[in-house]
C-alpha cells in the first residue's frame, strides 16, 4: 500500500520512510536491504518497526492470505509451494521494485516501457480503461504462464494483481490526487497529536488478521476480456466500499480511538479480500480451464445496473454532468430519487398494463448521457426496458437512445402513461455502450426516465 514511489530509494530518508510506513518486510527482505543502507539506519529499523515486526499486521499479507484460504483444493494444489509465497511475499512485488530486482518485472508493463515503479498499480487512475489494462495485462500474463507450466511465474503475476487490488481498496487511496489527506484536512482540521501529519500511512496501517472463511469466490468469466471487465466493476465496489472507510479512520485517528479505526479498517479489507479471492479463483479456472458448468452459466447475463458509466470519472458525477432535470439530472443505480429527497424502488408499466416494480436499474435526468465500456466479442445483446417512473412520471416525455460507438442501435419516444419500451440491441461488436433520454415533453420536471433491468447476454 506504498502511497507514492520511493524515486530515490538510495537515500537513507526513503528507506526510512519504507520501513516505517506502509510495509512490515520479511525478514529476508530486511536482511536484503541491510547492505543498501548505512550502519545507523539498519541499528535504527528495529526501533522504528516496533509493533509492525509482526508480519501477520501487515495488510496485503493479510488480506491476500484471508482471499487464498478460500480457493477451493484443486486450486491451493495448482499452487502448489507457491500457494504459500502468494500470500507471504508475491503480492507486495509491486511495492518492492527497487529493492527486489529479480522480481520486478512481474510488476511492468511492456505498454510503460523504462517505468519501473508504475504508479497505476498502486493508485487507481481516473480512466476506467487505464485500470481495466493493468488488470487485463496482468491477469493475461499469469493465464498465459500457467499455460505454459510456468507455475512460479503465474504466481508472481498473480502477486501483482493482488497488490493492484488491495492498493484500490485501501483506505488511504480513496481521494483522487490527495493520497496524503493534505486537502481533506483543511475540511477536517485536526487539534490534536495528528494536527498536520501526513495521514497515508497512520490510515491504513496496522496489525490485524482478516478472515473471509465461507466466502465462495465467484467465476468472473470465461476469459480474460471478460473476466478483467468484470474484475474492473468489482474493484470499483472495493473503491467505494473504502471511502466509506476513511472519514470514520481520520476521525478516529483524532480520537485515538484504535478500535473504532481497526473496525473499518476491516470492513475494508474484508470487501478486499473477497475482491481478491473472485480475481486468483478466476485466473486458477482460466489457467487450467476449468470451469463449474453452473458458475459457466451465471455468467451469460451481466447487469450494469449498478456499474459506473465513463462520465463518473473517479466514480463520482464530475459537476459537468448536473444541471438538467429532474433532479439535476443525476443517475441512480436501483431507484429513482423523487425531487432529489425520496428514494423510490423503479417502477414502470410493462406491456399488458400492468405495473411492475424492478431491482436493477438506473433512474435518470434528461440529457446526461451514460456511457459504459464493454468488453470485446463476449457479449451479444443488450437488453432493457425504457420509461417513465410510474405515478412520478405520468406528465413526462422523453426520447430514449441507445448508441453504439456513436451508432444509434435504437430509439424510441415514450409518454408517461405508455408502456415502457423494451430493446434488444445487437452488441457483438461494440466497445463503447451510450444510454440517451432526451425531453420531448412540456414538463420536463416530470421527466423520471428509467432504464429497467440493462443487461448483457452472450
Ligand atoms: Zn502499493
């Protein structure tokens, strides 16, 4: 969970900084270190690292560990001595480039030729694309590896996806551009022993165990297109999950409240380490082809409902994407917000007249468009029904779009009192998925478009 890259790590200052930082060393990494430094910051390290020695404190052994423990057998045995390394050493590669030469190179990417340490593997980028290829590349490289009977060198690639993942879902990468809180602490001054301290590091580290037993990982597809898109929306679950964390850290920090702080570091890392099970009992399928016929068959339909569109850069609506209506024009994932105030389930009237009231959708304003990637060749068709909010949206029209790669695949102009409009669009070739609903109305006020159940099936 290294916040920024040691750029100069012959210096006695960023090696002090890596040991008391983020990262609790194995104890043959600090011996590989000690010639590296001088005679007085290796007396000083065990002074520095009092609590931290502990190697099972440290999180991405532990998460990683907790997320491997799930595999089912015929995976832990693919692993073989490996199984052990994942969790002990291989998943903090990214981390150690400078240090661990040998090994680096299973943390680059021949798209970032000279890079050594590769910021985008630690902090999540505001592309989604730019996070979908670091997760496609590598999890390509551990597939292709396995292939190959190259077990330990899957395991290394395997090791640096698990890091990517754990970084995403960590506490303390959650804001954009301020992995040091220096901006959130104006809005959250401290008064008391954290006033002015940098907070990456006292946000995310600590000593605990993480433990998922029970927890089924879950098939994210039957390729590596696939799989690394599905991968990308589930690490966006981590993301938000974590900044859900943070603010209670800092406060809890201010407070000197440990425990309050250990318990959503928890709930971080426990989201993350079930990230990381779905992502290494993936690869292990892919690796050795084998896939559960059932798992196989979940997953031909894959609902966006609750994915972010391209236009949350960051996972958040940038303030570009407001001022419309209703509601200023902003999506909902599984509801629609009444005035802005009330939370309502999506409602619509279906073709024989009757109402039926839906789990997956989005609610949204007019003319804000959504714009989802889609991976290639996996997917046949999207299918969803488009109209307005029942009750609501009686007084609306508005004209429904779907666009892809800016062809129109469809559209369709829907008063509040029709049925919704139900499409089925061809998408085997498309990259780039848009939903449109445009006014066409006099009340634009009513205009509570929904987009019921978009789903993708093979
Ligand atoms: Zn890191």
């Amino acid at each position: 969970m290294n916040p920024q890259a040691p750029l100069h790590p012959e210096t006695r200052d960023d090696l002090r900084q890596e040991t008391t930082h983020t990262r609790v060393y194995s104890l043959s990494m600090t011996t590989r270190l000690l010639p590296r430094i001088t005679l007085i910051t290796a007396l000083l390290i065990p002074a520095l690292m009092p609590h931290e020695a502990q190697a099972w404190g440290q999180p991405h052994l532990a998460i990683t560990k907790a997320a491997l423990d799930t595999l089912p057998s015929w995976q832990k045995d693919l692993l073989g001595p490996e199984f052990k390394d994942l969790s002990a050493k291989h998943c903090l590669i990214p981390d150690n480039v400078y240090t661990d030469k040998e090994n680096a190179k299973y943390a680059a990417m021949e798209s970032s030729p000279g890079e050594v340490y590769l910021q985008k593997l630690h902090l999540p980028q505001a592309e989604q694309t730019v996070n979908r290829e670091s997760l496609r590349y590598f999890m390509e490289k551990a597939v292709t590896s396995f292939k190959a009977g190259k077990v330990n060198e899957a395991a290394r690639y395997m090791g640096t996806i698990c890091h990517v993942l754990e970084d995403f879902g960590s506490p303390s990468h959650t804001i954009p551009g301020d992995n040091q809180f220096t901006l959130l602490q104006q809005f959250m001054p401290s008064t008391t022993v954290m006033e002015g301290k940098l907070l990456h590091g006292p946000i995310e580290n600590g000593d605990f165990t993480v433990s998922i037993e029970g927890y089924q990982p879950r098939l994210l597809g039957t390729s590596i297109e696939e799989a690394s898109w599905r991968l990308l929306h589930r690490v966006h679950e981590g993301i938000i999950n974590a900044r859900s964390t943070t603010l209670p850290i800092i406060q809890a920090l201010y407070a000197g409240d440990d425990q309050a702080k250990l318990t959503q570091q928890l709930k971080a890392a426990t989201k993350d380490a079930q990230i990381v099970a779905d992502a290494m009992h993936t690869i292990l399928c892919l690796g050795a082809d084998k896939f559960d016929a059932e798992a196989r068959k979940a997953c031909d339909r894959a609902s966006i409902s609750t994915f972010w569109p391209i236009e949350a850069v960051h996972l958040y609506y940038p303030q570009s994407h407001f001022f419309s209506s209703p509601y200023w024009g902003h999506a909902c994932s599984d509801a629609v917000m009444e005035g802005g105030a009330k939370k309502l389930p999506i409602k619509l009237r279906v073709a024989d007249a009757e109402e039926k009231t839906f789990t997956e959708g989005i609610g949204t304003g007019m003319g804000k468009a959504l714009t989802f990637h889609l991976p290639k060749s996996v997917y046949k068709r999207f299918i969803v029904l488009a109209g307005l909010q029942s009750g609501i949206g009686a007084k609306g029209r508005v004209e429904f779009t779907l666009l892809g790669d800016g062809k129109p695949l469809g559209s369709a102009i829907v008063n509040g009192g029709d049925p919704a409009h139900a499409f089925e669009c061809d998408v085997s070739t498309v990259s780039l998925l848009q939903l449109n609903a445009v006014n066409r109305g006099l009340d634009p006020k009513s205009n509570y478009a929904v987009w019921a159940e978009p789903v993708l099936r093979k």
